[in-house]
C-alpha cells in the first residue's frame, strides 16, 4: 500500500472549508454552550421542552400565549394506534434486535407526503386562502379558489378534512376551540382558522355533506396562526409522533416476541403470481 | 397467472390474528380516542407536550414537580452542534432531495450506543450504585463497587462523566440544582442524585483529577430519580435530540446547497490503498 | 386493567384480511419456496445475484445479453468517495454504535431526488425523446422537444450530464459501448442510446460547450434499454450504492474511532446567530 | 445578527483536517477512478456485480470458483415473503408517499441482530469450532464445545439450525452441495462446512430430532468459506434482501393503496390498558 496525499489546500480553500459548516442556531466554546444567542444554563429550568422547540426552530422565545397553543397541537398528534404504518414500523422494528432509536427512524422515515404530509399541505392551504381574504377576497371566495388550485396541483385528497375510522374527529374541535380562545386574548391573529373553516364550509357546499376537519387540519391551523412555515408542520408533526412511535416501540419490548411481522406465522398472504415453472436450463 | 389461495382460517387463529395487534395505550372507536383511558378531548389543554410524553410512557400522569425535571430534562440535550454525527447527518440529508421526515431518521437512527447510549447506561450504573446503598454499604463503597462492575463489563468509557470539548459541561450543575430542589420539595427522592456524585468523588479519586460529570449523566440523574427504566433513558435523548436534529435539517434547507457532503469539494480524502494496477485479463 | 376485545370480525372481513397482503413475487408453502413460479432449489447455481435481481424485479429471467448490461450498470455506480453524503453518513454511523445494517440504512435514506434521482429522471427523459423519434420526429428535434419539457417542469439542472468533479465521467462511456456491442448483437434496441447522444448534442449546441454524459446518464441508457420503468433505476442505483455504503462503514469500523463528525474536534463551526443575550425573566 | 469566527486553525491542524477523511477503497482525480487501484473503465465490462462487491469489501478480485459461491449466496437470500418485517415494513412504507430509497433504509434498517444478524452469529460459530479442529479436536468434540460457549453466551436460540415455517429449508441442501463441488475443485478448504455439519450432528444429538439448517446457517458456510469475517456476513445479507425488500416496495406500488398500515381498517387492535377515566382537574 502506498499513500498518495493530495497537494495541501490553499489559504482560501481553508476558509472555504471551515464555513463549509456554519449555523446561526448554536455557539459553543469550552464550557459554554448559546442557543440563539442564550446561555443554556440560563434557560435550564426557566424554559420548557415546547418553548425550546420554539427557540430552536424560530430564533426567538415565544410568548405564553403562543407556547401554550403549540403544546396542544404537539401533544395531541402523537399516537392514532397501530394500524398506521408508522406505529406498527415502530413495534416490528423492536422485535428485530435493533435500539430504541433505529425502531424510531424507521418509524419517523415513513411521515411522508402521505402518511405525515397532511398538515404540511394543509397549512400552505390556508396561507393560500388568507393572503386571498388579505387581498380583498370574501372568505368563502378565498376557500372556493385556494381549494380549486390545490386539487388541480394535487389531486382530489384535500388535506385536514374527512377521516377514514373518525366520523368526527374528536382532536379537531377542541383544538379550534383552543385557537379561538387564544385569538380572543390577543395571543394570535384567527385568520388561518377563519380560512379554515371557510374551506370546511366549501367542501360541504361541493360535496353535499360535510368532511369535518381532522387532526391534520387542526393543527395546521395552530402551526398557521402560530407562523411556522408550512415544511415545519411536517417536522412538528415528526416530533410529535415520535413519541407515540417511541411509546409503542417500549410497550411491543416489553411484551416481547421476535421478529414479529405484519401477520401471524400462520397466516400467508394470498400469492397471485405464476404458476410453478421450471428454470430454463437448470438441471 | 393464477390465484393460490390459501385455505380459510380456523376460528382459533381469527382470534390469534386479532390479538397480534395488541395495546394498552391507545383506545379507539369511531369518534372517540383514549390515551391510557383518557379522552383525547379531555387531555387537550390540560396536559402539555412534556405530560402527554410522560403519559404515554408511563401509563399515568406525572406531578407538577415530574413534568418539571422531565421538561428539563428534555430540553437540556436538543443540540450539540454540527460536530455531532447526528446533526452533520441531519444537515447533509436535507440536501440531498429527500423530505425533513427522511433527514431526521437517518440522524435519529444513528444515536446509538456510542452516539445516544451514554444516557441509558449511566441510568443502569446509578440503578447499581443506589441498590447497593439500598442493600447497607456506604455511598462511596457502593460507588466503587458499581463502577468496578460496570468497567468489567463495558471497558474504560465510563458514560455520564467527562468531556472531551468542555472541561465542565455548564449544563450538568444547572440540572442538578433543579434535582436538588426537587428533593428538597419531595418531588423526588434523591438517592440516584447521591449515587451519581458518589461515582463523580470516586472517578477522581481513581484517576486524581475531577472528571465532572456531563450532560449525559446529568439528565440520567433525573431519569432514574423520575423511575424511568434505563432504556427509555435513549428513547427519552432521541426525542430530544429530534429537536436539534430537526432545527439544524430545516437551517440547511435555508442556507441551500444541493449534495453537501462533509468537506468542500476542492478537498479529496487522502488515499491509502492499492497504487494503480491492471486488471486481470481486462482489454 | 380490563380488556374489552372488539366484537369478532365478519367472515367477509376475514377475506378482506388474508387478502390484505397479496404479491405475485413470491409463493411460499413449508419446505418449498418459488420466486415467480421458479423453486428455489432450481435456481440457486443456475442463476447469478445480478439475475435474480432482475427475476425479482421483472418477473421473467433476464437473457445473457440483458443480464451483461444490467451488471455493467450495477458494478460501476458503486462508489464515488467519502465526499458523497451517502457515503460520509455511513462512515460516521460506522462510529456511532450502530449495525451495518443501521449504518447502511441511514446512508441509502438520502438517495433522494437530488442524491440518487438523477438516472430516474434521466430514464423518464429519454422515455420521452425516443417517444418523440418513435412518433416521427427526427432525433435532434425530439432531443430538443424533450429537453425543453423537462426544464420547464424541473429546472435547469438536466440530470444524467455534467460532472461536478470529473471534466469527463470515465465511466460512460466505457458503458456506452457496451450498449452499442449489445445493440449490435440484438440484445437491445438502441433507442434510448440514440436518444440520448442526442440531448447530448443538444445540450453542447444550447451551452456553447460539451457537457458530457455523466454516470447517472449511463447508466439511465442501460435501464431505459433494458426496459425498466423509470423509478426504479432510482432503486436499481440504491442497490448499487448501497455496495460501496457497505464498504465504507466496514472500513470506517476497521479503522476504529468513537463518534466521528464531520470535522476533527479542533474545528468549530461558524457562527452567524445572535450575540450573546440574557434570557427575559431568569435568574 | 454578528459573526463571531473562529481563529485561523494551526498548520498541524490543517493536515489533521485532511486526513480525517481516509480511504483505501477509492482514489479519484478529475477525469480518473480507481477502486482498489483498479481502473473503473477497465473494470466495467470485464467485472460482474458480485465480483464488484467482493472488491469492495476485501481489496482484491475473486476467482471464479470464489464469485460464483458469492453469487448463491447473495441470490438465495433475496426474499422471504411478506411476513417476514423487513418485507412488510418496506410494503407499507412505499405507501405513504416516501421514495423507493426511504422504503429500502427502513427496511434494511430492521436487519438487527434477531432479524439479520444469524448469519453473523454463524459465521462467528463456525469459525470457532473449525478452530477447535484446527487445535486438534476431533469435529464432534469441537462442535460440542463452540455450541457450548455459544449458547452460555447468547442463550438458547442457535442460529442457523431450525426453521419456524419450513421443516426443512429447501436452499441449505443446495447451498451445501454448492460448498462441496467448490471443495472438491479446490475453490474453498471445505473446514466450515464440516463444523457446520458437525454442529448440526451435535444439536440432533442433544434434541433428540434433526434441527436443519436454515438459509441463515447455509450461506454463512459460504461466507465462512470465502474468509468473509463475521460482521460482513450481515452486511452481505443486507445487500442480499435489499433486492426483495426493493421488490416488494415495487409491487405495492403497483398494487397502489395509500397510507396501508399491517390490518384492514375494519379490525382494531385488541386494547387491554385502562377503562375510561376522567383527567384530573379538566373541565
């Protein structure tokens, strides 16, 4: 073996090299740690877990008013059981001999466009239908054209509204009722929950009956109102479900059983494929 | 193609199959959702993020003074900088043209025992040193002890003391202030806090240095005085470390940049293998 | 604890049930298994990895000719060095105290749009170019046609040409005429080679200069030839990569190292956020 | 905002820098890649998939009698159906709106020491008794005393004998006879598959019935064989049923669905927690 050492970089290269990792997030030196700019034993005890989530994604510590509603929308997404592929990832992982946190990543990988979209989609609705009502828009009007867009770039699942177990979902009321207290007291604006509701009415208008919204569409309209930026209500979403994937993962360890797939072992999917053939060739 | 069905199920295995799928956390019918038999209406502004965590993974809900250590607790270990594997992996995904959900799990994934498993094993140790307490000896024989056992078993790296950026971690005495003023309020019982600076007082009589301890060990003194088996310790650190992970995926997504790998692409790694050869029988 | 099991399902649900999992992959009975119809036993020494691969995926056995190609396009995507994310992800998972299979999963995570869905993309536009010629357009008008629709749709970055590192990529054409010997000799159409020598020329005649064919677009000519759907040259390369992943966490773990970042522990990343600050209300 | 950077790094630190990123797999240059020292265009054409990946892992170009053990080994382990986790999970998440490479890393992922990681334990295993042998025990002996330690270390589970569906796995008698045509030519010494046998011999002895081989059993003899050492046996397997999980997330992308968790959505999972309860202090 021999060793081939590049030639040494340029002074510029290495500037180039350490900018190449920079962040406005954290700022550390032997024994001082800073997020946004504070002192982290300052925050210790005087900052709870949603206001530092908060801190982390915004920059900014937020008011009461705007943490409290944000702990409702976290703690009210985290577990919808085991028949969401999530949840079940979860618990099969954790009879397969990995840790907590592989069972976790598998789980959390799976909140994609479909499965943990949903509120992402949703909040860029609603932002969509306000900046229409801003624009001079009637609300109902506002609802009819966002909602026209959306379904002609994505299709006919409007996001936040309808569920497949839930007649009503039970999250979503109590959360709008959350919301509007807060808008009450001046903690947030209610335009996104106003759009909300004013594409809820259009779709009842379109479909004959109405989809009530869901959980999705609830805390679209926290995340709206609060000011995150759509992405992030897909992110929030992912931090909130890690705790029922997490608490499902432990519940499936301590009941044990190894390598626990979709189905017991005597059961087998249907097979629909070909016939027994032989290998060309072969023997 | 044909369709090999399988033969119909016994009424034994119906029963077998439905049972596969099985919780104590959630309960559900249409309309209606229980986490740990509470109605998913009822917990929503009562119970924040913090709770509802506790809740999930404990089956009950916590006192004033639990949820207070668990906030701090979690909000005490969301980031440690782009140094972390964790983050870098966090921040170079989000380049690479998958979902915040997507780079989130491959840096969850990688908080494993090296990475994320400090936690759990220092919950383990101080169990040890505590039930040794428990069982007559001095705290400081029982410290020697329970280190002796656990550097037998797992070799020289002794989790939850040291650092090998901060000569003292500013967030270990902030969280143990907060453990020290639960106990004094009843909150907690304490013994795990006296076992850990048990261990501290004995790693630098070994080593005739003070090794203070760190992060890791600090939030395990609060894990193990709130009863969490060691285990959920890492879970506990994923879900707070999501939050770091998440913030730096979504600062990158800002920055911009298409396939971020680790170095500049002016730099090459340095190259120690084979020095150019033929390929057998090739052209 | 009570236990209230749900009311015994219908036998129409049973069905429904044992229908839920359903594939035409793989048909399984105790002591017998056949892929497609094919019985294991008569496959194994009769069929190579890269065969199987294609059973797997197409459903019939590929030809001689086919199965040369399709291991041509698997063996030379492999690696491109530790400056790859994907790459450098799996070598520092490889430091964390995780599997190799974690560390692999991490790493084939963030083969996404931008990092592993260049030859998809590259597949679906010479699908539409050779589309164009097959309707009657001649080859440089289709390769303009097509290369103006993707744009539109995508942006500027047209995947599969152009190298960020390599003036000219080595590897196509080596791969390239292995396409044309197998054209030569029947095994393959030719088409989307056409095709894409003619975006090629397209592009040099819009840029004023080559750009020449990259891996991504080699390959693409391979998987488009051999009549593969293009989402699943994206997996095809996850396959691929995940080889040189494999090797790369190996040699990492070999080369020892405990919790390896981005940059040696001496390096800081800038900062560029807030000064230093008090936090309103503490202490 | 401000910009506090870091001091200039020293000299020394520069070089550290650079060499934190070390390989022998990969050297490259504008215009130029070599693997292993090899020329990647004269690798490709002359080099299959499976020879590929042994270069990648051991540094040098196998045999032929070598890369066609390699090849049975990765084509017979592609895929064991849908009930296994790692195929299921990889079916559900193609449904919930993820990429094929996500789909793939959360399956892979689950590859963990109980659903992946026999191979490995069986390779360890039988490189322990072939060294009994070598040390002048007789095969029996020295498969009495590996299986001893083994299972004083690991437990009860041995891995590679036995089989939960197939009474007899229909690829080890095949794979074996492979081992013993690659012997009797001289490819391979033959001293793993005599531990194996001898253990098999062994654990009927103490059962009192056949425990067979198993898949798992059966490649780690070729794995042994070829000098693989045991960690890479996962790795190898990894690669190996990356190809069926990528099937199958392929063919429930066909089969369509959206969001498909591991039951219909008429069955509930059994709920045997707490009954209905009121949250203390609510409404």
């Amino acid at each position: 073996m021999n060793t081939q050492q590049q030639a040494a970089p340029q002074a510029a290269d290495d500037y180039a090299s350490r900018d190449w990792w920079r962040t406005g997030i954290i700022d550390m030196r032997p024994g001082e740690i800073r997020y946004r700019g504070y002192a982290i034993e300052d925050l210790i005890g005087n900052v709870g877990f949603a206001q530092m989530i908060w801190l982390m994604l915004r920059g900014e510590l937020p008011t009461a008013g705007q943490a409290g509603l944000l702990e409702a929308a976290l703690m009210s997404a985290v577990d919808h059981g085991p028949q969401a592929p999530s949840i079940a990832i979860a618990r099969m992982a954790a009879t397969c001999g990995v840790g907590l946190n592989n069972a976790m990543a598998s789980a959390v990988n799976v909140l994609g466009d479909v499965h943990g979209g949903a509120g992402e989609q949703a909040v860029a609705l609603y932002h969509d239908a306000a900046a229409r009502v801003d624009a001079g828009l009637a609300p109902a009007d506002a609802a009819r054209e966002a909602l026209a867009g959306f379904v002609e770039l994505h299709g006919k699942f409007v996001p936040g509204f309808g569920h497949r177990f839930h007649p009503r979902d039970p999250r979503a009321p109590r959360l709008l009722q959350l919301v509007d207290e807060a808008a009450a007291q001046g903690h947030v604006g209610g335009r996104h929950a106003q759009a909300a509701r004013a594409i809820e009415a259009e779709l009842a208008r379109q479909k004959g009956r109405t989809i009530p919204m869901n959980i999705d569409g609830a805390t679209a309209v926290i995340y709206a109102e609060l000011g995150f930026p759509a992405p992030l209500a897909r992110g929030l979403f992912c931090l909130s479900r890690s705790v029922g994937i997490l608490a499902h993962a432990w519940e499936q360890t301590q009941q044990g059983g190894r390598n626990k797939g979709p189905i017991p072992r005597q059961y087998l999917p249907v097979y629909d494929g070909e016939p027994p053939r032989p290998v060309p060739g072969a023997g």
